[in-house]
C-alpha cells in the first residue's frame, strides 16, 4: 500500500511529531511512505526531516508560498498522479485544503482515500486583527473542506467536542 502524507513543513511540533510517529509504524508494517511538504522550514526550529529520511520512501517539497501558489498545486497533483496513492493523509489546514482543492476538482474520479488528521482547534490561533476576517472566511471553507474527506481523524477528545460543535456533517474516528 502506498501513502503519501502531505503537511506543512517538517520543524518540530505536535502534528510533526505525530507525523513521524505515524510513519515509524507505517514503515514498519512496510508500507510504502512518502511526504510531501508544502512550505520552508523555519530555520530557527528543530526540523524531523532527518528522522523522517530513515522510515520513509520519499520527501517531496513544493517549491512556493505554502497554498497560494497555483504551481504548488500542479506540483502536488502531478506527485499524485505519479506516484498512484491508495491513501492520502494530510496534517493541519494549509495541507487540507490543499488536498481538498486537488480532489474536487482535479482527481473527481481517483481511486485514493483522503484522510485527515485535525490536530488542534484551529479557530482558536486567530488573531484579533484586520487579517481575522480573511482567516475566518478560510476557516469556514477549511471545514466544508472536511466533510470531502473519507475519514477524519480528532487528536484528542477535546479536539473531537470542538469539531462536532462546528459541523454535524462530518464523521470522524
């Protein structure tokens, strides 16, 4: 089986490190690993990739500014499209969305499934300020985005209370 788990960036924090715990056991199962990264490490964070070269297959990175870029986009759907996926995972919204953008309008007819990983309450790190409203009207497509999912996984029980009051459409594990 081959998995390609789409996040962020590779410095160190929650969805990383479980990232790269989920990979570890993955790998060792032998399955077939790849990840693709869809923005700069920040060079003053520890970064996995390190690690994450020891357990997996590949680790792509898009070249651009995380998912504003059309070319990231195309760039992601043709390491897809190669690489035939039976499982797409991706951590933290930015990557959701991403994914998201690509299966409802690129891959209509794909025979991979999407898994989501929610790792936090992601409404809760907006700042009060005139980009709020931007993030807000991000955040609500980032939820409709969820409901395309085939599976949605909730970190932790309190994660879990914060997505059912969002959304009823969604069923996670």
């Amino acid at each position: 089986m081959k998995i390609c788990h789409v996040i962020n960036s590779l410095n160190r924090g929650g969805a990383e490190s479980h990232l790269l715990e989920l990979v570890k056991a993955q790998n060792n199962e032998g399955l077939l690993i790849d990840i693709v990264v869809i923005g700069k490490d920040n060079k003053n964070i520890f970064s996995i990739e390190k690690e994450l070269i020891e357990c997996s297959n590949n680790i792509f990175r898009l070249n651009g500014p995380r998912m504003f870029n059309l070319f990231s986009y195309f760039e992601l759907k043709n390491i897809i499209k190669k690489n035939e996926y039976d499982i797409i995972h991706s951590h933290q919204p930015r990557s959701d969305y991403m994914i998201y953008i690509l299966k409802k309008y690129l891959f209509t007819k794909t025979l991979f499934k999407w898994i989501v990983s929610i790792h936090g309450k992601y409404d809760s790190y907006l700042d009060n300020n005139f980009k709020k409203v931007f993030k807000l009207y991000f955040f609500k497509k980032l939820i409709k985005s969820w409901t395309f999912a085939d599976s949605v996984i909730v970190i932790s029980h309190e994660v879990e209370i914060w997505l059912k009051n969002l959304t009823k459409k969604i069923q996670h594990m």
